[in-house]
C-alpha cells in the first residue's frame, strides 16, 4: 500500500509538470507586456526594463519556464500584480474559504444523493424512482450560476431567510487559527458566529452541492439495482436479516466503489462550479480570486490559482484510490 | 441505423430529441419567429415586466428578452456544434492513432490528455480564454480543447477493443494499409460510444460556453448570447428579475435536451446501465 501511494506521488510529478508547462505557456502568450501591466501605460523605458529584468522576462522563454518550475517547487509563485501579496499567501487567504464550501457542498451532495439513490434502487420504479431520475437529470443540466441568482431571487429577495452574500455578518469580527470559519467557532465554542457562519454558507453550498448530488444520486441507483440482484443479498434476505440491514450494511457497501469514483470526480467539477458560485455569492474563495485575477491580468495570481487547483484536484483523485482499499477490502494495492 | 431510430421508443429520449428540434427550429427561423430585432434598443421601455407585447418582458436597454432568446439560441446550437466538432476531429484522430499504434506515440498522448484532465473544465477553459481574449469564437476553441481528452479516452478505449478483433486481424493479414484498416474497420465499430459522447458533450459545451459568457469571458455584449444576458441582468436581480430568469431556461432546458437524449442512447447502446 505504502509503496503504492509513493509510486502514485511519483507519477503526479510529471502531470504537475506538465500542468505548470501548459498554464505557463498559456499566460505567456496572453498578448501584453506584464511589466508596463504592472508599472502602468506612462512609465519610462528604463523602469520597464529594470522590472523586466527583475522579473527574468528578458531571458528566453525557455530558460523563464526552467525558474518558473523551480520556483513552483519552492511554492514560489511571485507576488499579485494588485496588492504586490505573495501570491502563495493570497492563496493560503483565500483557500479556506473555497474548502470550507466545496466540503459542505459535498457532504449535502453525498447525503441526499446517496439517500436519493437507494431509495430510488429499493422501490424501483415507483415515483420516488421517477423522482430520483428527474433530479438527477435536472441536476446535471442546471447552470450552477442560474441556479445561484434563482435562490438569490427566492430565498434573499423575495423571502428574506438568507443572506446574498459572504461568509458572515458583516458587524462580526472573527479570526481563528484554520481559517474555516465554521471549524474555528465551533473549536472556540462560539456557536453565534458559527449559526451565522452556517446561515451564510446554506444556499451556495446547497446551489453548488446539485451538481454532485445529481451524479451520485445516478451511480448510486444503477450501482445498487446491480448489487440487489446477487446472490449474497438473496442469501442475506434468506437469513431473515432486516431489510435496513440488507441494504444498508450488505448492498450499500458493496454498491460504493463507483460511487466513490464519482465523489471523486464530482470534486473536480465542484472546484470548477465553486468559480461561478463563489462569483455570484461574492464568496471569498480562490474561484472568484481566479475571476478576479484574469479581470485584472494579473498573470502570477491566475498562474497560481490553477496550478493550485490542479494540484488540488490530482491529490484528490489520488485520496479516491486510496479510499477504494478501505471500502473494499478485496483491492490490495501492490 | 434503423436500429439506432428504436432509442426513440424511450419517451425520456424522445423528449430529448424534440427538446433539441424545437431548439434547432427557433435558431433557424429566428427572423421570422422573434418579434424584434434582438439588437433594438428602446430606452423608454427598459426593464418593463413580462407583458403582452414583450411576452418576456425587456432588459436595461430596452431589448426584448424573448427576441434575444430566440436569436440566442443560435448561438449556442453554433458554440455545441463548433466545439464538439474540434473536440471530436482531434479526438477521434488522437484516440485511433494511440489504440492502433500504441508505444511510444500512446503514452505521449494519453500523458497529455492526463495533464489536461487535471484541470477542472471551466478553469482550463479559464486558462485557455485568458490567453486567446474574451471573445465568443475564442470561447468556442476553448470549449472544444477542453473536451478533446474525454473524447480521444472513449474512442480509444473502444478503439483497443475492436482492434482485438478477428475482422481487424484479418484485414491486417490480407495487407490492407494502417489507414484503411482504421478507417474502414475500427471507425464504423465505435461509432456508438462517439454518438453518446457527442450527444453528452454538446450539452456540456453549451454549459461551460456561458458560464464562460456568464464570467464575462465569452460572447461580449451586445451578443445574444444566453450566459451573457445572464452576466448583464445581473445588476437588476432585485428591481428586475425577469432578465436573469428567462435566459437561465433556455440554457437549462437546451442543455437538459441533450443530456436526456444522450441518456437514452446510452442505455439503448449499453442496457446493462439501464
């Protein structure tokens, strides 16, 4: 096992790599000189030049993409164009805010999914069946940024419950070690920032939270209906076991592998949906930091933020793989 | 191919297709069918609500909502079209070549695709919009490139099947060229899994086009373009909120179109999905 997640991380070397090549490539091409960008249309010659020394852009594309992967292994991104930050710190700022909703997203995505699923495989063909089928398709054809203004519409306008924006009240102060505001008050014991902490995160972790809900909602049934029908649940019903215990302890497990091969594909696509949800909830995540950064051609903060989102992504699909020997014990690594 | 017209006993399918038709219907015929012009400002009459003679109701300047719909639509049958058809020439050609030949030229490839698989869509497309410039045929290559590695998996994955094949093993012994061999005899033997893709993908393109258009990234104003509508209302959400929910439709019941008739092929081509 061990020595499969070290072969693993190896292989993820070249794919960061050849991340880091094509967002290289891609933002140098971007038409415009970063360093008039970054010193404004007047400035003189000389002060565009010395920048463009400082900056290596004065030496072959090449040998600025040598220093470029060097300083992505140091995690050494540069500093943001607009607030001249270290972009690793922008990140580290902004990381928690993207986490703390695609997390949340997940585990409603997977509880009502999963729950959806089952049930949907348990009574086959009946109308939660029916139901389960129009939302998973529904779910999967919903713009997430539509479905975003149409809760903005409903639950902050029309019905005041919900705030429009933000991750709490603005007349709260708060500051916590991790940064996941929900996490932090409730380590503190604050339960009124974390009620308002909560209210604020409901409708954009429940309008993003659709898209994985819709997929495993999907896998779960078709996976569960293959499962029901195998000898070791006939043998189970047989026993006389419960049916909540035959389909929870003996069909369900058996039916999560692909179900937890979708989760993990499922992140990747939240990681991209949180870009729009986070622009319409002006969440304060790394999406509308990435948003943001491409408004303003502000070359080393994008650079970051999709290095750091890939990366994100590949450790993820690689958590997956590992999760497969602990949910089946009959997948051993070699 | 009349094997292929039995999907459409699946209702859900069917609802698909004529989803589509309609779509495809109003795209063409839009000069006759949309009641104004969808570039005709009329300030007098701006963010009026859904009204008889704005069955939709009108944006910030004046525009009728439904004619920028209807004429919208086009758009985003053409952004579908254009860039599955990219994805789909480079994938199809990527995926062949990597199944027939393998080696060296396969894992170059399929690394590739692995480092373009490792973006989240919309952030790769981002990625790729950021250096062609906000533009709408810019968001239709872009769209097309990330959709290349699911197509070039698929075909060659069926690919590696086929070509396993006696029928293939048989055209390779009577001498027949590489390219004859792949294009006469694995090619028309895929062409299930590539329709469901293609079905699939069309959907999605149409998706990703205006969340890109949405982020400002794609089609520019005044582009009928429905996830551009939805960037612009946006600062009328609370005064007018007609202008953000119409456009939102028309994505969300194109999408779901091809999404259900991609559906029904699948399970028509692979029942055990069913």
């Amino acid at each position: 096992m061990y020595r499969y997640i070290l072969r693993r991380l190896l292989i993820m070397i070249p794919v960061i790599i050849g991340v880091s090549a094509v967002v290289f490539f891609l933002i140098r091409s971007i038409p415009g000189d970063p360093a008039l960008i970054l010193l404004g249309e007047h400035s003189s010659e000389e002060a565009v030049a010395k920048i463009r020394e400082q900056l290596g852009l004065d030496k072959p594309k090449i040998v600025q993409f040598f220093y470029f992967l060097l300083n992505v292994a140091k995690g050494d991104f540069g500093r943001s164009f607009t607030t001249n930050e270290f972009v690793v710190i922008e990140i580290a700022k902004h990381f928690p805010a993207t986490i703390e909703l695609t997390v949340c997203s997940m585990i409603f995505g997977s509880i009502v999914g999963l729950v959806l699923g089952v049930t949907a495989a348990t009574y086959r063909n009946s109308i939660i069946d029916y139901l389960t089928t129009v939302i998973s398709v529904t779910g999967i054809s919903m713009p997430v940024f539509w479905l975003g203004l149409m809760a903005i519409i409903l639950f902050s306008i029309k019905l005041p419950i919900f705030p429009i924006s933000g991750r709490l009240d603005p007349t709260i102060t708060f500051s916590g070690r991790t940064g996941l505001i929900i996490l932090d008050s409730l380590l503190q014991g604050n339960f009124a920032v974390f009620k308002d902490a909560i209210h604020h995160i409901f409708l954009p972790a429940l309008c993003l939270g659709t898209i994985p809900l819709a997929s495993i909602a999907r896998m779960t049934r078709s996976s569960m209906l293959e499962v029901l029908n195998q000898d070791f649940i006939r043998t189970a019903k047989a026993k006389g076991l419960p049916s909540r215990k035959v389909i929870y302890t003996h069909a369900l497990r058996n039916a999560l592998i692909p179900v937890v091969t979708v989760m993990g594909l499922q992140f990747g696509s939240l990681l991209g949906g949180a870009v729009l949800t986070e622009t319409i909830f002006a969440w304060p995540g790394i999406g509308r930091l990435s948003v943001e950064a491409i408004d303003a051609r502000n070359y080393p903060v994008i650079q970051g933020c999709i290095i750091f989102f890939a990366f994100i992504f590949v450790i993820i699909n690689l958590l997956v793989d590992i999760l497969y020997a602990f949910i089946d014990p009959r997948i051993r690594y070699e | 191919m009349r094997r292929l017209f039995k999907v459409f006993r699946n209702k859900a399918a069917l609802a698909g297709l004529l989803t589509i038709l309609f779509f495809i219907f109003i795209a063409v015929f839009a000069e006759f069918i949309a009641p104004y012009s969808p570039y005709e400002q009329n300030l007098a009459d701006r963010l009026q609500p859904p009204s008889k003679s704005h069955l939709l109701g009108t944006d910030d300047l004046g525009r009728d909502i439904l004619s920028r719909i209807i004429y919208g639509a086009r758009i985003s049958l053409a952004i579908g079209l254009i860039s599955v058809a990219l994805a789909l020439g480079v994938g199809i050609s990527a995926g062949l070549v990597s199944a027939y030949y393998g080696g060296i030229v396969d894992t170059l490839l399929m690394r590739l695709f692995d480092v373009m698989l490792a973006f989240p869509t919309i952030l790769l497309a981002m990625a790729i919009m950021a250096a062609l410039g906000p533009d709408l045929e810019n968001a239709m290559i872009a769209v097309g490139i990330v959709n290349i590695p699911t197509f070039a998996r698929i075909v060659r994955a069926s690919a590696l099947i086929v070509k396993e094949q006696e029928y293939v093993m048989a055209a390779q012994a009577l001498g027949q060229s590489n390219s004859k061999i792949i294009f006469r005899h694995i090619l028309p033997n895929i062409v299930g899994p590539i329709t469901v893709q293609v079905t699939l993908s069309y959907g999605g393109s149409i998706l990703n086009a205006a969340g890109l258009g949405f982020l400002g990234m794609g089609a520019q104003p005044p582009t009928p373009e429905w996830g551009a509508m939805l960037s612009q209302a946006r600062s009328f959400i609370i005064s007018a909120p007609w202008t953000v929910t119409f456009p939102g439709i028309a994505i969300f019941l194109s999408v779901l179109g091809f999404n259900i008739l991609g559906d029904g092929l699948r399970d028509f081509l692979d029942p055990r999905l069913r």
